[in-house]
C-alpha cells in the first residue's frame, strides 16, 4: 500500500496543522505544550518511516521515490528537525518567539526538504525546494524586535528567491531538452541533446543549487543570515536545508550531467575546482571573526567545500563518502550550535569571550564542545574523522590527489578558529561571565550529540555499508 | 505562427532582464518584482516547450501552473519581510541594510 510508505509524511504534515490549531486555540501562557507536540510529531514520523525500511519502489505515480538514499535523508531530516526542536525550547522560551508560528515552520520546513530528497521529478523537487525555503525565510526572521533578524531574513529572501528562480530556469531547460520532467527518463536524451544546451542547463542547476547550498561564488549570503537568525534556527539551516540542496545536487547531477560520457571530466573538474575554494575561503575567512555564529558560518562554506570533494570524486568511487560526511556534519555542527545555544541561554552575545572559562561554568558543556571540534577537524575516533577519511580516499581514487592534499591543510587550518574558542574555554578564568543555568532540553541535545559523535565514530563501519547500499539505486 | 525560437529568445531576454534588476537595483521592492520576472520568463520556456515538442502532453503547462502558485506565495511572504524591515529600520534600500559586515 502506497499510503504506508508516505507515513512519515502524513504524520508531519497533520503535526504541521495540529501546531497551526494550537497556535491559533491556546491561551499565551499555555503556549508552552507547542514543542512538546512538535517533538512527538518529529519522533512518530521516525517511526513512520518503518515500512519504508528495505523498499526499493516508486510510489504516487512515478512522482515519489522509497528507496535507501531517500531512507537515508528522511531519517536524517527528521532527526535534525527533532534535536532542532531540542535546542530551541528554551531559547524560544526566553526571547519570546512566536513558538506557535516557529514550529508549524519548522516542521513544514521538515517535509518541504524531506519532499526534495525523495523523487526524481524536477516539478517535486522545485515543490519541496520552494516549501521549505518559504518556511525557512520567515523563520530567519522570527526575533521581531531585532533588527538583525529581520535583516538576516530579507538577505535569505532575495538571495534564496534569485537562486530558485536560476534553478528553475535550468528545470525548464532540462525539460526542453528531453521533454520529460523526470530525471531519469532524462538521462538518455540528454544525451542525443546539443552538448552546449546541455551545459547551459547544468550551469544554470549549479547556480541555482550552489547558492541554496551556499560553496563559493554563491556564499554570500551565509554569514549574514547566519549570523542575524535565531541561534536554534542557524544550526537548523546549517544542516537541514543544506543537505536537502546537497540531495537535490546529488540526484539531478550525478544522473543527468556527470553521467554523460563527453561532458562528465569537465563538470568534475568545474565542481573539483569550486570545492577548493570553497574549502579554502571558509576556512581562511573565518580565522577573521570573533562572533562565534558567524566563524561556523565560513566554517558551514568550508564544510560545503568538504563534501562536493566528494561529489567530485564520482563515479569511481560511490556516494558512501558524501552521504557519509553529510550525516557526520549534521551531528557535530547541530551539536557545536547547541553549545552556542548554551552559553547564549545565560544571557551572552555569542562572542567568543563569551565562552571565557567555560570548563569551570560548566565542565560536561565545554567538554563536548571540544569533542564536537576535534570532530569538525576531524580527529579520530570521532565520527568527522572517518567522514574526512573517506572523501580523502575517494579523492585519492579519482586521480585528484591535489584535492585531498588540499583537504588535509584545509582541515589543519580550521584548527585555528577551533581552537582560539576552545582556549578561552579552558585556560581563562570564569570571573564577570555568569554561572551556566542549563534547561534539561539543552543539555539533553548537547549530551546525545557529543555521545553520537563519538558512538558514530566506533560505528562508522555501519553507516558506511548503509549509505553504499544506497548508491547503485541512485545510479540506477 | 510564431516560432518556438522566437519564444525562447523572448524567455532569455525577460530572465536576463529580471537577473540584471535583482542585481543591480537597491529598492527591495524592485528586486522582488525583477524576481517575478525571472519567474514568468520560466513559464513561457515551459509552455512553448510544452506546446512545440510534446504536443497533446501538458506536463510543462502545469509546471507552469505549479510556479505560479508558488510565486504568488513567495511574493506574499517576501512583502511580510520586507514590511517587518521597513518597521524595524524605516528603509528598504538594500545598501542601507548592512548591520552586519565583516
């Protein structure tokens, strides 16, 4: 039955509803069952994914696909939009956000990306692309009394409706060429398609992709917006949204354009070359900054730089590496936000000074921050080292050995910043920063993140073999 | 008749239009409309290219259907935006709106 294999979908979308009633029905001052409710709706869609485990099937007439790469990204957007509403409880909480509003987004935003990450229809990828970037503009916005947020959300507006507007113009191209919106119907003409149409489509896709995900030239929007938004929705964005577009990137690229046989060694140079910048920017830029958010966001550039290395190392080697690092990302950059989040629910611009004598405020806290950034570096034995590890093998396997070299002194560079946050942690004195008051939701997420990293790192083996499961399915 | 070409040039020359405007003009207003027209230069490529190479198939036309819904969507919640700036910081000009610079 086609309906159970959608069940994590049904679910998300009647919690979206419950939440708008919610909104609408509760008194202010009972506002706040909100998360409560959004996070059962989060944990029962994982749950709902159940019958889909194992599947390899298109559902909704050809629109939907149940196979393990979208298995892969459901489980992943769910568990990000489950630690998200962790994160956030008590922060939204404080600066009297309007929650109502806030969750019913958030978990729109939810399915919009679970939506782009499960079909090979550019008409279901343009929906959900559009579903969740909505969402998300507004609720960059959500802190209506600083100027910052608003400023950040009209940035993410602009910049995010342009490169929709680019993608789509490239859809509708693809869709010239081959007269089929399916991309995998696609692949075959776009073969016997006039090579220098074909190229026009893949630049106008990679812009347009490149920007929602946000690799040089297309960065520009990041630092401001990530900066301005709501810590709880920055750490959102730095994950979710990226490694929707990331999925999208995935399924149009790797099918239709690196798959052609005259054009593919270009495209991998093209995108090999744009990854070590990319890489290469983030990291440098963020040695500049003193405001944490911002650093993690040329730190997110930088990480973006990371994983299309990976991209660019297909099709030797399988998508193992890149869907592999997307997951280690999400774990350990949710998991450093929830610090930030931290420190900034005692009442702290998110300066670095900020942090000053962490370890003596609160010692589990600081402790997983620096498990969290030995694992953004990518120290063993946690998880961001054996993700690092396998986009440099497959770099290696590529025959672009230079792109792993410049890997490894990208990942040498970051311990700068890194680091600059960690030493005030623990080598300065706690005295004028007040004593660390956590909510039991904050910490819940600080101390699942810090153990996930570490338990992924052990078992890095599985996610490995999972993700490599997924990938003659994607190629099909 | 007018032939498939002359609608694609027309498409090209409105999305160039719309790109130059969201680029290089300040007012927020105006790049939200430049927007619209990149978007509305996506719908004629869609249906020339549904009523010239797949005849009797509507696929492109109701991409096309699907854009427009999601424009006027993205239309509305781009003037929220951009009223709840105007009533945080009392202009709209994108130059002006630079409380974080690196």
């Amino acid at each position: 039955m086609d309906y159970m294999l959608i069940l994590p979908e049904i679910i998300l979308t009647i919690t979206g509803i419950v939440l708008i009633l919610l909104d609408l029905g509760l008194a202010e001052d009972r506002k706040g069952a909100v998360p409560a409710v959004a996070g059962i709706g989060f944990l029962a869609a994982l749950a709902g994914l159940g019958p889909s485990v194992g599947q390899n099937t298109q559902v909704l007439w050809q629109m939907y696909s149940i196979d393990s790469v979208s298995l892969f990204f459901r489980t992943l957007f769910l568990a990000v939009g489950f630690m998200a509403v962790l994160v956030s409880w008590e922060y939204a909480r404080r600066t009297k956000m309007a929650i109502g509003e806030f969750y019913h987004l958030l978990v729109f935003t939810t399915l919009g990306m679970m939506l782009m990450a499960s079909t090979h229809n550019l008409i279901v990828i343009y929906l959900g692309l559009e579903l969740s970037s909505i969402s998300s503009y507004v609720m960059a916005g959500m802190l209506q009394d600083e100027p910052r947020s608003g400023e950040a959300a009209l940035k993410y507006f602009l910049i995010g409706s342009v490169a929709s507007a680019i993608a789509l113009f490239g859809m509708s191209l693809v869709y010239g060429l081959t007269g089929t919106t399916d991309i995998v119907d696609a692949v075959g003409r776009l073969q016997l398609a006039p090579p220098a149409l074909v190229v026009t489509a893949g630049l106008f896709l990679l812009a347009g992709f490149g920007l929602k995900v946000g690799m040089v030239p297309f960065h520009m929007w990041i630092p401001d917006t990530y900066q301005g938004a709501p810590t709880p929705v920055t750490a959102f964005f730095s994950v979710g949204p990226k490694a929707a577009a990331m999925a999208a990137i995935l399924r149009i690229f790797v099918l239709s354009f690196l798959g052609l046989p005259a054009l593919g060694a270009g495209w991998r140079l093209m995108i090999a070359v744009l990854a070590a910048i990319s890489m290469t920017f983030g990291n440098v830029t963020a040695l500049l900054q003193t405001n944490v958010k911002r650093m993690l966001a040329y730190s997110s550039i930088a990480h973006v730089g990371y994983m299309l290395v990976g991209i660019a190392a297909l099709p030797p080697r399988d998508l193992s590496a890149v869907l592999t690092y997307l997951a280690a990302y999400a774990i350990m950059n949710l998991g450093i936000f929830a610090v930030v989040i931290l420190v900034e629910d005692q009442g702290q611009a998110p300066e670095i000074d900020a942090f000053r004598g962490l370890a003596y405020r609160a010692p589990w806290a600081a402790v997983a921050m620096a498990v969290f950034f030995l694992s953004l570096v990518g120290v063993p034995p946690t998880i961001g080292f054996f993700a690092k590890l396998q986009l440099f093998l497959a770099a290696v396997d590529a025959h672009m050995v230079w792109l792993g070299v410049i890997l490894g002194i990208n990942s040498a560079i970051s311990v700068g910043y890194y680091y600059s946050v960690v030493k005030v942690s623990f080598l300065r004195d706690a005295e004028g920063v007040p004593p660390v008051r956590a909510a039991w939701t904050i910490s819940a997420a600080v101390v699942l993140l810090a153990v996930g990293t570490l338990v992924a790192g052990i078992y890095s083996d599985t996610i490995l073999r999972w993700t490599a499961s997924g990938v003659t399915l994607l190629m099909r | 008749m007018v032939s498939l070409h002359g609608y694609l040039v027309l498409a090209a020359f409105l999305f160039g239009l719309g790109l130059y405007g969201a680029l290089a003009r300040t007012n927020a207003i105006r790049i939200l409309m430049a927007i619209e027209l990149m978007l509305n230069a996506v719908n004629i490529n869609l249906v020339a290219f549904a009523q010239y190479l797949t005849p009797g198939l509507v696929t492109g036309a109701v991409f096309a259907v699907f854009v427009i819904t999601v424009a006027a969507a993205e239309a509305a919640v781009g003037l929220a935006i951009v009223l709840l700036v105007a009533r945080q910081r009392g202009v709209i000009e994108v130059d002006k709106i630079n409380l974080m610079k690196w």
